[in-house]
C-alpha cells in the first residue's frame, strides 16, 4: 500500500469515527469522507468500497444506539433502513465528483468539492423524504414544503462540508508537500 491510499484512508476512518461523536444535525464529514475516496484512491472499486464500507459501519453504529429512537417498533439489528438509499446514492454521487474533481487543487477545490456535494446531498436525500410520502403530500407544495423545511439543515451541511473538506484535503496536501513519493503512489 502507497502512502496517498494510507492517508486517504486514515481520513476516510477519522470521518466515520467524527459521525459518532455530538454534533449539530447534518454537520458531519460523510461528503469529506466521499471525496477523499474518489480524490486520492487511485483504484475506483477502492474509491468507493473503502468510503461505503466505513458509512455502513457508522450506519449500524449510529442506528443501533443514539438513533435507535427513531426505529420503534424494530426488533434486533438495524442493518438496513429505506432513508438510507438516498443518503447512499448522495454519497456514491460525491465519490464520482471526487474523481472529476482530480486535477483541482487548493480552494478552488475545497469550494468546488463543499458547494457540489452540499448540493447533490440536499437535493437527493430530500427528494427521497418527499417520495417516501410519509410526512409531505406527493404533490408540488409537498416538495416545495420539504425543501424549505430542510434548508437550515442545509446550512448545517454546507458549513460541516466546508470545514471538513477543508481540513481533509489541507491535510492530505500537506503530507503531499512534505513527502515527495506522495504524488507518485
């Protein structure tokens, strides 16, 4: 294993161990997390196996503790809940933006890479609330209601996406300067 995959990986790790500490609602590294797979894994079934593999694990972690409220009525291990698809097609779409997203450097990239996620994520993890039909009519002003409702959790994204896509790119960036084989593995 070349160091750009062991420090990739480290941050992907550090990301889903950060989900599982307190923090504001939707401010969490998972589109750091995404983008560092498909920036700096060089092998795309690893791209995205490592960065899927370790939300899963905070997934089972997160649904079978502190969000366990939220599955009443379920009996035994939380592997697998519907909301979890659009958060995944959300994080899959990310893996691919990293991957495009490879010859940008510094804050065009940190810009880039913040704002596009925020945005995939906004748009598809909402749109599957809204089709779920569980709490919005599946009409227009049921969309139009679910979007306005989740744009401070936006907010929320958008600022947890900057700052952890920032330290995550700066970081691997420095190991990058500090090490002249980094660029080559």
């Amino acid at each position: 294993m070349n160091l750009k995959f062991k420090v990739a990986t480290l941050f992907i790790c550090i990301g889903a161990i950060l989900r599982l500490l307190p923090h504001p609602h939707n401010m969490t590294p998972i589109a750091a997390m995404a983008l560092m797979g498909g920036l700096y894994i060089g092998r795309k079934y690893l791209a995205y196996i490592i960065p899927f593999v370790t939300l899963f694990f905070s997934d089972l972690i997160l649904n079978n503790t502190i969000n366990r409220i939220f599955f009443e009525g379920s009996e035994g291990i939380i592997l697998w809940d519907d909301y979890m698809l659009y958060t995944y097609i959300a994080f899959g779409l990310t893996v691919v933006l990293g991957s495009l997203l490879k010859s940008t450097r510094g804050l065009k990239l940190i810009v880039s890479g913040t704002l596009l996620s925020s945005l995939l994520f906004f748009l598809i993890t909402n749109l599957g609330t809204w089709m779920s039909g569980v709490i919005y009519p599946k009409d227009f002003a049921g969309l139009l209601a679910c979007f306005v409702a989740a744009i401070p959790f936006f907010i929320n994204t958008l600022i947890g996406n900057l700052v952890f896509i920032g330290v995550f790119v700066f970081g691997i960036e420095l190991v990058n300067a500090k090490s002249p084989s980094f660029e080559k593995a």
